[in-house]
C-alpha cells in the first residue's frame, strides 16, 4: 500500500488491518507522553488547495506524534496564486525529498493525478464530491469502539449526499465492513443515480430514526444555499434536522456523529450535539489515531516481508 | 539440568520445496516449567520480594511467560506482581529498512516511575529488541531499575545488553531458529538439498 486515494476497492481485510492498527495508536495517543519515534527522518507535506483547518491539524499532530517531520504547503500565499500549475507545486514538494503529500483539492480525481506524477505516497484529504478516506477509516474505528464491530449495524446518513465526499467514503467503509445504509435526504440532496451503490434510501427521516443504530449527519453546506437545493434551512431543519423530539425516538443504543464544522440549530439541535449519544469528540480524536496508522502504513519500511515474517525467522531477534 | 540425556539425534523431516527442516528438542514442558520457576525464586531474591516489582512481557513471546512467572510468583509470595506487555514496534532500529507492523496493543499498568520493571521475552538474540524495549520504556515513566528475564539466551549479541535471569544458556547457529513454547523449545534448521552435497555442484561457480 503506497497510496491512500479513497476507500471504493478496499477490501474488507485491508480496511481491518487499519483498523487493528489504530489500535496500537489510540493507546499511545492516551498515553502521558503522546510520541513514538517510528518515522523519525521521514518528512510529511500537507497541500490544501480548500481550507480545512481540521483535518490538517490532525494530519500534522498524527505526524508529529509519529516522530515525523511537517510543512505546510498554504496555497493562499503561495506560487500557485501566481499561477503555477498543480504539477510544478507538486514536483516542487517533491524536490524538497518529501515522503508523504496530504492533500485537499476541490477538483475530484487530484489526488489520484499526484500519485501518478510523484514518487512519494499520495494521501488523499478529500477531493471534490469523491472521496475523504481517512474521514471514512475514523469513523468506522469510532463506531467499532462503540460497539465493537460494523457488522450488522444500520446506519442512516442524512443530509447533502450529492455534495459530500464524506458520504461516498463512508458507504463504501460502512458496507464493506459489514453494516447497512440508508441514505436520508430530498431529492435534490442526492446524486442522480445511485446504481451500483449498496444502498437504501428514503426521504423520510422519521419513519427511519427508530429503526437504525447510528445517525449520521452530513454537514448543510450553507455556500450551496444559492443553489435552491431545499427551500429554505428552516424548511430543511424541520424535515431533516435532528431536533430534540426526533433525538428521543432513537433507539436506546444508537448514537450521532457528525464530521464537524457542525451546524448547531440546521442539521443538528444545540441540545443533541451535547449528548452523550453524540460521539463529535471521539471522532476528532480517533482521526489522529486513524492518521497515524495511515502514516505508519504507509511510510514505515519498505515494501516486501513483514515483520512477523522476519521476526519468526530471526528466532524473534 | 546436568546429567540430562545428549540431544537427539537431528531428525530431517520431508523435504518441502528443496528444503529440509531439522528440529531438535532441547526443552520438555517439565524443563521449561522448572526453568521458570527457578527465574521466579531469583527474582523474588534479588529484589528482597516483590515491592515495586512490575513484570511486562514483550510482545509475542514474552507476553505469556510474564504471566507464567507471575502465575508462579504468586505460589509463594504474599502479593503476585502486577503484568503488562509492551510491543516495541514502533521503537525498532530497523524500521526503515522493512514493514514492521505491531502484533498487540501495549498495556502497561500504570506509571512505571520508581518501579522495578523486569522485562520479559522468550528469546534473547541479537539484543534489538530489548534495546528498543528500554526506548519504549522511557514513555511510560522513569522506572528505579530495569531487569531482563529470558527463557532462552541464544547469543550472537549486536549490543551491549545482558540479561539478569536466564531459563537456559543455548548455543546456536546464527541461521537457526528457536521455537519457544511452554510445552518446550526446539532449534529448527532449514537447509537446502544442496547443502548436504560437494558445495561445488551448486551454481555458485559463476562467481
């Protein structure tokens, strides 16, 4: 695995082993002092063509915690304002002897682009309507530390699907790892077809809030406002929104997450989002442990023999 | 364990893919279990009880015969040692030159400052991984006195590391295997057809 461009086509097996891993860095990540010295030398570039002050402040503490260096490529204030192309930036980055290129790009398919031109691992941070795979990873590990595995489970995702990388990267890691999803939303909130998608769905949130096990809640893009998409937010709120009354129909064990910024009062009621139900937190801290274990992945050694293969040869060294 | 029988003969098994494998056995269950309890008593004496004692086991290998010893410990001591495991992967000095991956997540029970931890691992080699073990120790607090337990010291140090309790002294070949189990050790050998024959039949020649 050198690349990490999206979760479509990850197998089952692949997607575990991140998770078994994650592991291993949620307990360094609980621990007094929070740092390994595994990629030590190794040297991570994050590249943000979209701002995301979040996901890039965890991609570089997963990378500090790993011992590992950070730069910050900041498009704003850069050469790409004077016009250079995304493969000059790139191979500029590379030049440097980077080992690793986060990047977050508003065109779909960027990141695959990189991988193709560069020889250092590509991660993708989200691009366009595609994917945000370790968006994905985090909120699987999330609910597999709730309760203990995906299979199984019902999951509803509601809100702009047809907008939202989030949602493509989470019914492929929800589904492959053995859950249910039903896709809530209007019409004008999906995309045009859903064929090939493992999916349900329904515009009906309340007929579906008693039956499933998790809700996920996408955040209301409220740039897309001038779209027309849905009449008004309030309209919105009122049908979609998950408002105390509806927060009390959900079943006993079922719990909310949300990929955060969240729009407290729009998709999600004030009072929601403070439950315990509501796991906002622990997705932002899994996302480190997530991100460490990608980074590991990815960065730590060279392809080839394991190291239990090695170690079993070596008499346990 | 003077006295005991000389090794048995080394019996090649079936040849897999051109390969041989010799295993010989030069650990029983009773001689594994009677190890350990001797390196429980020497821990319990060195350290006058089990004040302080912490035992982890280093992940795979150690981790069950820290509980052994710790099993053992509690036969005859008022209050048996509390047990962590440590998997030292992310600590290794080798980790850039191949995929290691952790076999297990760390446990370790509570802050280690001012403890006595007594490392524990199934084979001692080349000494890597208890040096990157000492590493790994330093982010669990700052202990009194590390110790080293090992079932089996097979020599071929890299570094300079010794351990304080020793189930057995075994010499080997550096291309050897131990196997190490509670129900005995084995040296496992793999040699190619070739190997038995006049070494100038193989290709070597074209050098």
């Amino acid at each position: 695995m050198k690349h990490l461009l999206g979760i479509a086509g990850m197998s089952r097996e692949s997607l575990d082993e991140l998770l078994v891993l994650t592991d291993s860095f949620a307990e360094i990540n609980a621990r007094a002092i929070p740092k390994v010295p595994a990629l030590r030398g190794k040297t991570v570039a994050t590249l943000f063509f979209e701002d995301s002050t979040r996901t890039r402040l965890s991609f570089e503490t997963a990378a500090k915690r790993l011992s590992a260096d950070t730069l910050s490529f900041s498009v704003s204030s850069s050469s790409v304002k004077k016009g250079e192309s995304l493969r000059d930036t790139a191979l500029t980055l590379e030049a440097m002897r980077i080992d690793a290129v986060v990047v977050r790009h508003g065109s779909s398919g960027a990141p695959w682009q990189l991988a193709r031109w560069l020889d250092c691992s590509v991660l993708n941070a989200g691009d366009g309507w595609h994917e945000h795979p370790t968006q994905a990873l985090l909120d699987a590990f999330t609910l597999r530390q709730r309760f203990g595995s995906l299979d199984g489970l019902r999951v509803a995702i509601v809100g702009d699907i047809k907008h939202s990388r989030v949602a493509r990267s989470n019914v492929w890691a929800f589904t492959a790892l053995g859950a249910e999803v039903v896709l809530v939303a209007p019409r004008t909130l999906l995309p045009p077809s859903l064929e090939g998608w493992p999916v349900q769905m329904s515009e009906d949130l309340d007929a579906v809030l008693p039956t499933v096990d998790v809700v996920y809640l996408l955040r209301m893009q409220l740039e897309r406002q001038n779209e027309a998409l849905v009449p008004t937010l309030r309209e919105y709120t009122a049908r979609f929104g998950l408002t105390v009354d509806r927060a009390a129909r959900l079943a006993d064990r079922a719990v909310v997450l949300h990929p955060g910024p969240m729009n407290r009062g729009v998709e999600i009621a004030p009072e929601v989002a403070d439950l315990e139900r509501c796991l906002v937190l622990d997705q932002v801290a899994n996302g480190v442990s997530v991100r460490m274990a990608v980074l590991f992945k990815l960065l730590a050694g060279a392809d080839g023999s394991t190291a239990s293969e090695e170690l079993d040869r070596a008499g346990n060294g | 364990m003077a006295g005991a029988p000389e090794h048995p003969p080394r019996n090649p098994t079936p040849p897999d893919r051109g390969l041989f494998s010799a295993r010989t056995r030069v650990m029983e269950a009773g001689d594994v279990a009677r190890a350990l309890r001797r390196m429980a008593h020497e821990i319990a004496e060195r350290n006058h009880g089990l004040e302080g004692v912490v035992l982890v086991g280093l992940v795979t290998g150690g981790v069950l015969l820290a509980e052994q010893l710790a099993l053992v410990l509690s036969e005859f001591e008022p209050s048996p040692p509390p047990v962590g495991r440590l998997d030292v992967s992310f600590y290794r000095d080798d980790i850039s030159l191949r995929r290691v991956l952790p076999h297990a997540v760390t446990e370790i029970p509570g802050d280690l400052t001012d403890r006595v931890v007594v490392l524990v691992d199934d084979v001692l080699f080349t000494g890597r991984t208890v040096r990157a073990a000492l590493d790994a120790l330093n982010d669990h607090g700052r202990p009194r006195a590390v110790q080293l337990a090992v079932l089996v010291d097979r020599g071929h140090r890299e570094l300079p590391i010794r351990p304080d309790y020793v189930g057995k002294n075994l010499p080997t070949r550096r291309d050897e295997d131990v196997k190490v189990g509670l129900d005995g050790v084995e040296i496992l050998r793999q040699f190619s057809a070739n190997d038995a024959a006049d070494p100038g039949s193989s290709e070597s020649g074209a050098s």
